[in-house]
C-alpha cells in the first residue's frame, strides 16, 4: 500500500461514515461545523464539515474491513498489513515532521512527535450539499458605494389632533314648585 490509497481509501470511507480509525494512530473525525469568521473578521466562511484527527483512539475497524474486502484477503491479514503501514507512517513522520495525504491534507508532527492534521483547503466532505466558498469582507468594503438620494421634506406637520368629544351633560332634574296657596282673605 501507498500513501495514494490510503488517501483514496480514508476518502470513500469518509463520505459515509463520521469516524475513520488508523489503527495504531488515531482516528480521522468528521464534524458538522457552522459557519464562522477568520481573517481579523473580515471573511465569512461557510457551514460545512470539518476534518480533524484524534491520535490514540480506538480501532473502529472500518479501514480494516474495507481494505480486506477490497483486496480479496482475510480480515486478520488486512489488520496486521495496515498495523504495520501506520508504524512506518509514524517513523516518517518523526524523521520528516509532514506527511501529505492527497485530497485530505497533511499529517504532521510536533518537537515531541504528537501527531496532528491539517486538513486541505479545498477538501470538501459534504458530497450531498452544494459547495459553498467564503466571502471575503474587505472586497465588500472597497467596492464603490451607492448613495440614493431621497427628497428632504422640510416641514414636517404634525397630524390635527381630533376633536375630543364631550358627553352630553345629563339633563337636570326639574323641580316643580307646588304653587303656594293663596291666602284667604280676612272677613272684614
């Protein structure tokens, strides 16, 4: 096997599955990002899935079976082939520090031989969604800039107030006087 067919592999095996161990290494992770800023904040990258790899973490089998099924050999054959490949790969790897998986990115190396990745820029894992690139802020900023001009209105009228209407007073009650008898008049 070669570095090529492991990226080729790493790749099909990655659009169906989020994880994807090389055992003895690690395990190559995908996750479901959402869209974030970069550059001082002055380009807006999309929504999409991000590659990552984890060292150390358990053997999922799936390379394994893929690659034994692939060649026509036996499960424990394919294991122990590949074991001994992800050993070679991590000697290079101290020796040299990179390691290029076409099409995925690069696997590296720190002063203390911890492995890391970092994915191809133009590695697109979301096979059922249109790719969508980032956008760029500061070309936004430079472009000329278009002013529409709308009349002023010089006065500005405030809106009649409308008339408040008053309830009718209720009618007072009339007072009718009993006329006063009138006194009679004195035998004379």
């Amino acid at each position: 096997m070669d570095i090529a067919l492991l990226s080729k592999m790493l790749m099909r095996l990655l659009q169906d599955h989020d994880s994807v161990s090389l055992p003895g290494m690690g395990s190559f992770v995908v996750k479901q990002e959402p869209a974030w800023f970069s550059d001082k904040g002055y380009t807006i990258n999309p929504p999409g899935k991000r590659l990552s790899f984890v060292s150390g973490s358990e053997d999922d089998g799936l390379l394994v079976d893929y690659y034994a099924a692939s060649n026509g050999i036996e499960r424990a054959v394919a294991e122990d082939y590949i074991r001994r490949f992800a050993s070679e790969m991590l000697e290079v790897l101290k020796r040299k520090k990179t390691l290029v998986l076409e099409g995925l990115g690069r696997l590296r190396a720190t002063r203390e031989n911890a492995v890391f990745f970092v994915a191809d820029p133009d590695l697109n894992l979301d096979t059922d969604n249109i790719p969508l690139r980032s956008v760029s802020l500061k070309s936004l900023v430079n472009e000329e800039s278009v002013e529409i001009s709308v009349p002023l209105v010089e006065t500005v009228t405030e809106p009649e107030p409308e008339p408040e209407i008053e309830p009718e007073p209720e009618p007072e009650p009339e007072i009718v006087a009993e006329p006063e008898p009138e006194p009679e008049p004195e035998p004379e």
